[in-house]
C-alpha cells in the first residue's frame, strides 16, 4: 500500500524513473480499489465512484507509467502506442517488466540504486 500511497504523492510528476515495484503495486492497489468501488456501484445502481476515482487517478496511472518507461530508458511517448489494439498492448506490457537500466540515464539515476 505504501508504493501506492506514494505513486500518489507525486500526483503529476512525469520526470525521474519508477522501478518496477512502484509500478505494479499502483496497478494492483488501482485494480483493488476499482473492483470494490464497482462492486459498491453496482449495489446502489450507479456508476458514480468508480468513476469518479478512475478520473481523480488517471493523471497520476499516466505519470508512473512514464515513469516506469523512463527506467527501462524510453520516452514516455511510447505509452501512444497502447492505442494500437492488442499489439499495443503486449508491447506496453513488456516494456513494463523489463528490468531497469543499469545505472544512471538520461531521465535520473537509478531508482534501486544499483551501480552500473
């Protein structure tokens, strides 16, 4: 809870590098919570929570995202190309869990701190 809690501090920070923890417990927790605010939607025949939490964390899914394809040194452009159905995808996916970029690069030193 702690690596979503702070993906959240940094609300709309795009610069600087997200190791692959970081990532993953954001979707996890986002995943968590969306389910159960859906769950609760669906119990009171609306759509309003779930919606309103996917919007209040759409900025900061878009910042670790980059983040997270900053590590794996790639600009954070390459998110565009989830827009490509299914092939898109699976690309963005392995950008993901690729390991980080030994050392430092050009978007910030690594974020495990792990010397080249």
């Amino acid at each position: 809870m702690n690596w979503y809690i702070e993906v959240l501090k940094k609300y709309a920070v795009f610069s600087g590098r997200a190791r692959r923890k970081e990532y993953w417990y954001f979707v996890l927790f986002n995943l968590i919570i969306y389910i159960i605010l859906s769950i609760i939607d669906y119990a009171i025949n609306s759509a309003i929570l779930s919606t309103i939490y996917s919007l209040g964390v759409l900025i900061p899914s878009i910042a670790v995202a980059v983040r997270r394809l900053h590590d794996t040194n790639r600009t954070g452009w390459w998110l565009l190309i989830g827009l490509i159905p299914i092939i898109g995808w699976i690309v963005l996916i392995i950008f993901m869990v690729l390991d980080s970029q030994k050392g430092e690069n050009q978007y910030g030193p690594n974020p495990k701190g792990v010397a080249a």
